[in-house]
C-alpha cells in the first residue's frame, strides 16, 4: 500500500519566546515492513543547525536549534511510504520458542533487557495476563491473539488529544483509553510473562473519507524467527500493510514526534495540528 502524508505541528505563543534545541522524530521508518519513498522536513523559523541523528532506540532524528526570540514555531513534514507486509503472520517462529512465560536465547536477552523490565505491576495487571496465557493454552502466538482481541473487545476506544499515555493498571480499571493507553496495556501485559515488547507510533489507514487524522500508536512484541511484530489492540489487528511506524521506544515518551522547551515569562502556548492522508492499494 502506498501512504503520502502531510504532518503540520503548530506552535503559536502569545509573546516572543527563546526556543531551546528540540528533537523531532518524524520521519518513518525504512526496513523490511516499509519502504520510505520520499520525505521532506520544513522547519520555521529556520534554524540555527540541524543535525539528522540516530538515537538511543535506533529512530530517525532531527535535532534542532535556534537563534533570537519568535512568536510561532512549525514544523511540517511530506512522507511517501510503501507498506509491504500483507501477510503478518508469513514468518517461522523458532522452535524453541513458543510456550510462556518467554524465554530468550542469551545474546537475545541481553539486547532485550529494556524491554522486558517489568517495573512494579498492579495485580489486575499480572492476574490478566495470567488468565490469558492459560486461555492460550500457555502459548506464545495464540497468547498474543488472545490479548489483543480481549483489549480491543473490552475497553472502549476514545479520542484523548493530549496527555502521557495512563498507567496499565488505570486503564483496565477505567475499562477505555486511547490508542497509546491501550498499546502501553498490551505491552505491560505481555512483559508480565517475560515477552520482549515497545511502544510504536505512527499513521494508521483508517476509511478513505476519514475526516479527523491523528497518530496513532500500536506495540510491537520480539518474536524470535519474526523479529519486532506489530499488535494494534486499539483495532484488534496484528500489523500489516495498514500501518507506517514512525518511531519506537521501550516506554511511549521515546517515541515521542516532537520534545523540546521554550523560554519567557507569562507565556501561554498554542498548539494546531492537522495529518493529511491518502493511501493507494498499487505499490510503487
């Protein structure tokens, strides 16, 4: 599938700031699921220097720094994609790994460490994915299907425009969340039961006549054999040729598409944003 999308990021201030250096992560990424195509990257006011980067997760970069004091700060990016995986499941699972909880091969576990770390659970949390896995039978893919379809069937999508991404534990609770509150679920659950798992953000087809465009964020689970494979509980899908990823990290604030700070006195901030999205079923 062919993505081209326009991101406009607007920041207006109610008097001149200083703008310290930001970092965007904007540009999709290129490998064996995707193709990037075309990008351009349209920064204003124009920069100081900007310097393109890998970071520490292994995502595309663009630090930025300024000169004197603005009043708006916008960035835009165009990005042409090709998705290439139509099939999620064309892959050979490892023999040796298939029944939880996960176990990795040495040279594998040390790499994903990070993305194991489990942190302090909430009960509700471990006892899901405890019923889950026995629901799978203690295996490794059925347990993810499982927990994706039991995500997407049982809380309730919601639009939340602003904001980190709730804690695993709130979300359940709450029975909704947003796209990235119910990725960071699925990822906490499956890290419960030793599963290599990361946060992703990025576009999402969606309909044709879709009005309102935002980023969406979805996870990604290390399966030896298949490498990072994608699970959107948001739509109950694994990750095909629907989705462009854009960014990852081991917590949500890695993937972030734009951090950075300003600086003034009594300054209020405004912030417009609007995706453009078309997709095409021809590959390039």
């Amino acid at each position: 599938m062919l993505f081209q999308i326009v991101h406009r990021t607007r920041y207006r201030y109610n008097r001149p700031v200083h703008l310290d250096p930001h970092e965007i992560r904007l540009r999709p990424r290129c490998d064996g699921s995707q193709r990037l195509v075309d990008f351009h990257l349209d920064i204003s006011p124009e920069p100081v220097g900007v310097a393109h980067n890998l970071d520490a997760e292994g995502n595309a970069m663009a630090r930025t720094w300024f000169a004197g004091v603005h009043r708006e700060f916008c960035v835009v990016t165009r990005a042409t994609v090709e998705t290439l995986r139509a099939n999620p499941f064309e892959f050979l699972l490892k023999s040796d790994f298939s029944s939880l909880p996960a176990t990795y091969a040495e040279s594998e576990a040390a790499v994903l460490a990070s993305y194991r770390q489990v942190g302090d659970p909430q009960h509700s949390v471990t006892a899901l994915g405890q019923e889950l896995s026995r629901q799978a039978g203690g295996e490794v893919l059925p347990f993810l299907r499982v927990l994706n379809g039991y995500i997407y069937q049982s809380l309730k999508a919601e639009v939340r425009l602003e904001g980190r991404p709730m804690a695993a534990a709130e979300t359940l609770a709450r029975g909704c969340g947003a796209c990235r509150d119910l990725a960071v679920l699925f990822i906490a659950i499956c890290r419960t039961l030793g599963l290599a798992a990361r946060f992703v953000s990025g576009y999402q087809a969606g309909a044709q006549n879709q009005q309102e465009r935002y980023m969406h964020a979805w996870a990604e689970v290390y399966l030896p054999g298949a490498g990072w494979r994608g699970w959107d509980p948001s739509l109950g899908l694994a990750v095909a040729d629907a989705h462009v990823a854009v960014a990852v990290g081991g917590e949500a604030g890695a993937a972030q598409p734009l951090t950075g700070y300003f600086r003034g006195e009594d300054i209020e901030a405004e912030l417009e944003a609007s995706i453009q999205l078309e997709t095409d079923s021809a590959s390039l």
